[in-house]
C-alpha cells in the first residue's frame, strides 16, 4: 500500500496568485470602507467587518496549499469541499458584509435590465447550469490541466453563485425574496444539484481522467472517491440549505407570532371601554374621610 501513497503531497507548494488575490480582496474592503463610504461617515457594524474577513479567509482555505493542491490533483471529493466553499459559504457571507450604500454602487436595481437578469429564476437556473457545466469530464479535465482555464471557471463559479444568493440575503431590499418564497427558492437550490450528483453517486467507472492516476491519496480508490464526492454535494449541501430553510422558517414564525400578540392587544384595547370618573360617584377615599370625620360611634351603639 505504500507505494500508492503520494507523499510529495506535504511538501509545501506555494501559491503566489492566491496570495494577491486575497491581498486584493482585503484591500479593496479597506479602499471602500475608508475612501468610498458616504460623506456622512456611516459606520460599518463590527458585524459586517466579521463576514468581510471569514469569507476572505474562507476563500483563501478553499484556494491554497494543502486543500487546491489535493483537490486538483488527489482527491475529487476535496475539490467539491472547495466548491461548496466558494459558492455556499463565500459568497453569502460577502453579501452579509456589504452595506446597501456600496451594492447600490455596484448594481442599479431600478434597471430594467438589472432587474431582468437578476430575478430569482434567472440566477437560481444560471447558477446551477453552470455547476452542472463545470462537472462535464471535459472541463474538469481542462481544469486540472490548465491553470488559466482552472481559475476562470472558478470564477464564473463564484460570480454566478453571488448573484444566486442575492434573493436570500443580498443588501438591497429589491432583490429580496419574502419569507415563504425565500424558503420554496432554497429549496430549489438544494433538490437541482441531484443530477450531477447522482452522477457522481452511482457511475461504475472512472468519469475524470485526471483524477485516475495510479498514486492514491490516504489510499482512497477512484470510485470510492467519486461516490463520495456525490455524496458530499448532496447530502452536504443539501443539509447546508435546509438549515438556511429551517432558519429563515423560525424566523419567520416568530415574527408572525409576534405581529398577531400585537394585533391581538390593539383589538382588545379598541374593544374595552375607557374607564372614566362618572359626575357623584361615591370613590373609596371620600368613604374612608367620611368614616374618620364621623369619629367613634356612641356608647350606646358598642358591644
């Protein structure tokens, strides 16, 4: 079994276009928060600095040594842990951390075009012909061999999956989805990506070329690899996006819970009669005077 191990593997590879990258990515956060933000000096929450720096982060995992060198050229279940990231993961917590101010930058939503192109139908099937896509053996292929080709498609990957999950948590109120049809669309998103991974799931043979080679990591076989690479897009995924569901559900409830206990009280407050002194009402206080000034009964009267 030894010698169907690669232990090359640990020998650090350094990765300088992920490093600019994430470099870029952490300046152009401090460019906009310093240089574009409003006259009026709007603060961004220590939150939305939180989602800025885990995505970065999130991103910078996904990208470089050890886990892009085992998913290019090991293990295809690593490389769909790092799709998840970068599509899943990455992109809503980067949508978190935009305030309304710079999206309003970036996309003018009062466009018909804009509004056209970013309608949850569009982007939700736009997203997943593209993850589709990205799984033909011959782009996979293409990818593990070609690094210009490897990071465009990743690219388009990212950009698609941004504008996915715009209805879900986007900063712009527009392009939101409400509650319900939030959680139909999620559900959606997490019941498509069943095709390709049902590929990957059951395929007796090979699909990647480039992932059969005769080295094996940790001696995982290429089939065993496959299924659970279908496994981790479905099952992990899926379980991903019910959780955003069963969130957004809770949520949701608790807010109408709270609307009807407020409606509720407003109605019986309309409903009661206002209580008001009525003109020679005998009150308890004028009882109480009444009974010290009249002082202690006659003799006669007491036991």
């Amino acid at each position: 079994m030894a010698e169907l191990i690669d232990y090359d593997l640990w020998g650090w590879t350094p990765h300088p276009e992920v490093w600019v990258i994430v470099l870029a990515a952490l300046a152009v956060g401090a460019y906009a928060a310093r240089v574009l933000a409003p006259a009026a000096g709007e603060v961004i929450e220590r939150r939305r600095k939180g989602c800025y720096l885990a995505a970065v982060g999130l991103l910078w995992l996904a990208s470089d040594w050890p886990v892009h060198d085992i998913a290019e050229e090991h293990l295809y279940s690593v490389h769909m842990v790092q799709h998840l990231l970068i599509t899943l993961v990455v992109p809503p917590l980067l949508l978190l951390a935009t305030p309304e101010w710079l999206a309003r930058r970036v996309i003018d939503p009062s466009r018909p075009l804009a509004r056209r192109l970013l309608r949850p139908i569009t982007v939700g099937v736009t997203f997943n012909a593209v993850v589709a896509i990205t799984h033909i053996p011959w782009v996979v292929n293409t990818s593990a061999r070609n690094g210009a080709f490897h990071y465009t498609a990743h690219l388009v990957l990212f950009v698609t999956a941004i504008a996915m999950w715009l209805p879900v948590c986007g900063p712009l109120a527009e392009l939101r989805l409400q509650p319900l049809p939030k959680m139909f669309y999620l559900f959606a998103m997490s019941v498509l990506p069943t095709v390709p991974a049902g590929f990957l799931t059951f395929a007796q043979t090979p699909i990647y070329a480039a992932y059969d080679t005769p080295l094996r990591l940790w001696g995982v076989t290429v089939a065993s690899d496959q299924q659970m690479a279908g496994l981790i897009m479905k099952i992990a995924g899926g379980l991903y996006l019910w959780t955003i569901i069963a969130g957004v559900f809770f949520r949701w409830s608790a807010r109408q819970r709270a609307a009807d206990r407020a409606g509720t009280a407003a109605a019986s407050d309309e409903l009661a009669p206002p209580v008001t002194a009525v003109a020679g009402t005998l009150t308890y206080t004028q009882v109480v005077e009444a009974f010290e000034q009249a002082g202690s009964p006659p003799v006669e009267y007491r036991e």
